[in-house]
C-alpha cells in the first residue's frame, strides 16, 4: 500500500515491467477514484490536491489516509476508527507490519534489487535496469571495478551511536544495519548518506526484516521527506521558512519574545526536523509520532508535534531573559516529554486545522526565495574560490613576480637600458591596487553567511555561559555546605571538651 505522496516511483515493479506506474492509494483516493469514473461532475467536489491524486490513484490494499478532506465517505465507513487508532498509539506487537502497511513496502519490494546492490562487483544499479521483477545478470558483460565509495567511512562512524545498548543492535545487527545503509546510498546517490538516516534505518531493523526495512527506509526517505536529505537539503530549508510562518500566526507572543532576544525558533526545530524526532523526545513519543507520520503519509505530523510542544512550553519560553535560556529550556522541555498520549493529543486535536493543502501552498511560496539563495551561494563560493587571498597573492608574487603579474615588453635603447614606460615597479604598482580591489570584493562576499555563522556562535557561547553560572553556583553551595559543616564539627568538639 503506497500512501498518498508517492508519485515519483509508485509502483517499482510495475514501472519496470513496463507498464503504466500507479500508486496504491489511499483510502480517500479509493473514495475519489471510485467517482470519477461515474463522471467528470464528481471530480469538481473535490479540492484540488484529492484531483490531482486520483488521477495517480488506483484502487488497491492499502491502509494510509490523508487527515484533510472528506471524513464521510461510505467506501471505508471505518477510516475514522482507524484514524483514532493509529493516533491512540499502535499495538507494539503490530508496529513493524502496521508499519510496512502504511509506507507500502509490499509494493515496493522487487526481488533480487536489495541483493543486487549489495553486490560490489557492479556499479549503481537504477530500477529500470531490471525487467518483471527479476535481476537480470548480464552474465555475457564483463565486470566493472567497484567505484569509490565516500559514504562507506561515515557509516562506519556512525553504526556504534546507533542505540548503542540495545541488543538487537549488536554484532550481526550491526551488520545489518551497514548492509542497509550501503544498500540505500547505492539506491539513491543523489543522497547517498548523511547523518540521521542511521536512526531512521536502526529503528526499522527494530520492528521488521532488513529487506522490508529497505523498502521501508525507500519510502520514508525517497516519497515522504523527499528533498531534505540531497546534499543542498532544499526541501528542509522550505519547511523551516514555513514553520516560522506558522508559529508567528500561532504564537505570536512567542515570536514577538524570540525576536527581541534575537533567536530563531528554527534553530531549535530544525534538527527535529532532520532527525524525525528521534533523540529529540523520549523513545515512546517518538514511536507515537511516526505512527502518525506513516500513517499520514507527508510530513505534516512534523509541524504539529512542533507546535504542540511551543503549545506546552510556550509559557516557560516566554519568561527566559536571554537567548541561551532560551534554547537550552525549549532543548531540555522537548526531552522531557514523557507523555506521549498528552503530546500526540495537542498535536492531532489541538492543530488538526494544520492540514498538508495549507503547508503545500506555503511551501510553493518559499521555495523560490530558497533556491534563488542557493544560487546566489553557490556563485558567490565559486567567486571566493576563484579569487586568492590577499596575504597569499603578496607572498606570491615575493617569491616569483612572473607568476602573479603580467609580462610586459621593453625595448632597449642605445645605452642597454630599458626604455618601457611601464617598468616592474609601475607593474607592482597596478597589481597592488588591483588586489586591493579583489580584497575588498571578497570581503563583501558572503556577508549573510558569516552573520548566522556569528549568531550560532553567540548562541554557543551563551550556553556555555549559563553552563559556567550553574556550575558556579554549584560550587558556592558545595562551599557554603562545607563551611556548614565544619562550623557544625567544631561546635560538637567544643561541646565535647566543655563535657570532658
């Protein structure tokens, strides 16, 4: 069952196989297939994102919804019931197969692929390379040298910080757990791996085989959080620009307080953001989470945790003085959420007005912004890179003045001596001015980059700050205990010898 954001790879198998690819849909899109083939007239009830998936749509097994919409459909008279269900928090026993349910791994899975990109002896294979399912061996091609493969040292890093402790991450689970993650960055190059995808691979080796977590890990990745883990992580940007909208139309109390102490909410939600909340909240808010997140099928289960937890923490938020308080309370709140019934609740009923249509239509907004800024970076490296440093040039041109400055033509004239007008001490001169003009167009290269990079750094230092003033404070009270006590030594002695 394929959830209602897969457009891109729908259905692999069918894809390859050649036929036209469509996705499982949803219960909603079942709903809304089902009445356009009555006619076109059924098509106009619907908004415009329900049209554009039952077009995708097919009639299937599948189990994922969307919250926004119709709740009154008589194809599935259960979904509500379901809905209550999953967001009441699923079964521990039927996680790992409600799970491959929601993100449709039975649809996705083609036989031999997970094993075909393990297979070293072979370059990066694309789905298209295999036909009706099967690996197709090319026995007559002749082998290629495995290609290198940067991510592989980051993965080794990265497998003894996943849960480490748990025993079904141990020796052979491990193994699996790097199996998976070359599998996937194989898969998807584009993204490779980065950091993160550790938790979200381990966590599905907690719940289901390591095949089906695979195609699970495919899904989330590939469909759900399409875009935020490419190496310009452009969807991430956008949703973060999206969440400071709605918290200023939310909170703006909040937003307000944030601004005059000069901190971005988004510094905190961002790695929330990335991580799926994994090591963000207690492990049992976290699995309740992305039973929504899965069952949903898009990452609005995101925004409402998040404003759920500005919801509940608002309060403390605004009583902070300065931006270290600030981030180091919302950081240690978010840990301590341990109810997770409370948090899912605020989420869901609290925010059930945040719907996918609205943050979609706020995404299109700011998605220009992002990428006519990363544009603007990426020209403004290549201007960095291109141009050498001032100190680098002068050292340069100490050392061998052909390198850096032009060569001019002399003629001699009948003494032997040099009649150019434009002599070496004229050439030093033009190429001095010249490097004080790059310096100063280097210096005015990247300037917004250097003030956020100065405002994590203030926020760091902060922090350290208010660290030092507990530890402080720790120390004066272990002091003034200590004092207390040797009074209260002293004060037994002298009664003692007043006695003796």
């Amino acid at each position: 069952m394929m959830s209602s954001r897969v457009v891109k790879r729908n259905d692999t198998a069918n894809a390859i196989s050649g036929e036209v690819a469509t996705p499982l849909a949803s219960i909603e899109e079942d709903r809304a297939v089902e009445e356009t083939h009555e006619g076109n007239s059924a098509e106009e009830s619907y908004d415009a994102e329900k049209v554009d998936r039952s077009q995708d749509g097919a009639p299937g097994d599948s189990t994922s919804v969307t919250l926004e919409g119709d709740n009154g459909g008589s194809y599935f008279p259960w979904r509500e019931e379901l809905e209550s269900l999953v967001r009441g928090g699923v079964p521990i026993a039927l996680r790992g197969e409600m799970w491959q349910a929601f993100v449709g791994v039975g649809a996705r899975k083609i036989t031999g692929y997970y094993n075909k990109l393990l297979d070293e002896r072979t370059d990066v294979l694309d789905e298209k390379d295999l036909k009706d399912q099967v690996v197709n061996e090319q026995k007559s091609s002749p082998k290629k040298d495995p290609k290198p493969e940067k991510w592989k040292g980051q993965i080794e890093k990265d497998l003894p910080r996943t849960f480490p402790g748990h025993p079904a991450l141990d020796e052979d689970g491990r193994n699996a757990l790097r199996r998976l993650l070359t599998a996937y960055a194989r898969h998807n190059p584009s993204v490779g791996y980065c950091q993160a995808m550790n938790f979200f691979a381990g966590l599905f080796l907690l719940f289901m085989p390591e095949e089906n977590a695979f195609w699970a890990l495919v899904g989330v990745i590939d469909e759900y959080f399409e875009g935020y883990y490419t190496e310009e992580m452009i969807e991430s940007q956008v949703d973060q620009l999206v969440l400071e909208d709605v918290v200023r139309e939310r909170f703006p109390k909040l937003a307000k307080h944030t601004d005059i102490l000069g901190v971005q909410v988004t510094w905190v939600t961002g790695p929330w953001f990335l991580s799926i909340f994994i090591n963000m909240l207690p492990w049992e808010s976290v699995l309740r989470v992305w039973d929504v997140i899965l069952f949903e099928g898009n990452r609005t289960m995101l925004f409402r945790t998040t404003l759920a937890l500005l919801d509940l923490y608002g309060p403390a938020l605004v009583t902070t003085k300065d931006a270290g308080d600030a981030i180091t309370l919302l950081q240690s709140l978010a840990g301590s959420t341990f109810d997770s019934s409370q948090l899912v609740l605020t989420a869901c009923m609290g925010f059930q007005s945040v719907k996918e249509m609205g943050l979609r239509e706020l995404r299109e907004k700011h998605r220009p912004e992002i990428i006519a800024a990363m544009e603007e970076r990426s020209k403004d490296r290549k201007s960095w890179k291109d141009k050498k440093g001032l100190a680098t040039k002068l050292y340069s041109f100490k050392h061998d003045p052909s390198s850096v400055c032009p060569q001019v033509d002399s003629k001699e004239g009948a003494d032997g001596l040099q009649v150019n007008g434009d002599s070496g001490s004229t050439n030093l001169g033009s190429y001095l001015t010249g490097l004080a003009l790059e310096n100063e167009l280097d210096e005015g290269i990247d300037l917004q980059d250097q003030v956020t990079w100065l405002k994590v750094e203030l926020c760091k230092l902060l922090e350290e700050k208010r660290s030092a003033e507990l530890r402080l404070r720790n120390w004066r009270q272990r002091y003034l205990n200590s004092e207390n006590l040797s009074k209260i030594s002293k004060n037994k002695k002298r009664q003692c010898l007043r006695f003796c």
